[in-house]
C-alpha cells in the first residue's frame, strides 16, 4: 500500500522486464492524513522493477526479519518521507489476508494503519514524489491508485472511489 504501496519492494525481473516477486509478501502501510484534512499518498517511480509502476500509493512496505506489522509502517514511513512518528499516532485501519491484488498468483498478508495531523512541509519523499490531495480529488485520481491504495482509500471512507464522483 508502497501500495500499500510500498507496501512494494525491488526484485528480479522475468522476461518481459516486470518485477518477480515472492508468491507471499507481507507488508504493512499507512493512510497519511495532513493537519489540513488532505490526504498524503506516494506517486511511485514509472520503473519495471517494482510493484505498481506509476501508480499512486500509500508509504509503507515489506516486514524486515521479525519486526511487526506496526514496526514495519513506522520504519517504512520514515524511511520513504524522511518524518519519524511515534508508533501511538498509527491507529489500525484494517487486515488483509487473501490474494494478492498487486502480483498475479500471489498472496498477502497486510495491516494498513491511518496517521493523522501529519505535517506535510516535513516530508522528503525519498522514492517517487509526494501527491497531496483533497477528499473532492479522490474519485479524479482513482484510476491512478495502486490496488492497495485503493482498498485502503476504500476502507477508510466507508465508500467505493466511483460512488464520490
């Protein structure tokens, strides 16, 4: 969600150039909410090598050894921003435990949390750039969302994408 997503990480590449990646990931990311109510999401890189080229995502990413999913979107959301939050301000939003809507054949294990009153003027996006929008921008962007990042959205708001346009 990093995603993710972000919740998407680097790999081998198959023949057609495209990310391989485990047929399990485990990850975790995070809905970012800025001190003006706009939401802070990741515009990911336009590269083959990993998840979601292109696609607007939430930070976040794959679990490192045996950290937990919390662990892993504090890391994560530090690493790709550049902003270290305490873990307390990463309320759960939801678990995900079935296929795998961002790898074909995969499957996921995955927590999203949602972080609000986030400082946006603090971020350095450190992968991709940073994309600020408003609740009203949502249903515009939502053919560029990451699967991940859509579901996320989703939960969230209590509603589909379409339904806000």
């Amino acid at each position: 969600m990093r995603g993710a997503a972000a919740t998407h990480g680097q790999g081998a590449l198959d023949g057609r150039g495209h990310a391989m990646l485990p047929q399990h990931r485990e990850v975790s990311w995070a809905l970012l909410i800025d001190t003006q109510n706009r939401f802070l999401f990741q515009q990911r890189d336009d590269v083959p090598w990993i998840i979601a080229p292109g696609k607007i995502s939430n930070f976040g990413g794959h679990r490192e050894g045996r950290e937990t999913f919390l662990d892993c979107v504090v890391r994560e959301v530090h690493e790709e921003t550049g902003v270290a939050l305490p873990p307390e301000r990463f309320l759960h939003l939801a678990s995900y435990r079935g296929f795998d809507p961002e790898c074909e054949g995969g499957w996921l294990s995955g927590e999203s949390y949602v972080v609000r009153d986030v400082l946006a003027e603090c971020f350095r996006v450190t992968e991709g750039s940073l994309v600020v929008a408003k609740r009203s921008d949502l249903a515009l962007l939502g053919p560029k969302f990451a699967p991940l990042a859509r579901l996320t959205i989703e939960q969230f708001l209590g509603c589909s994408l379409a339904s806000l346009g």
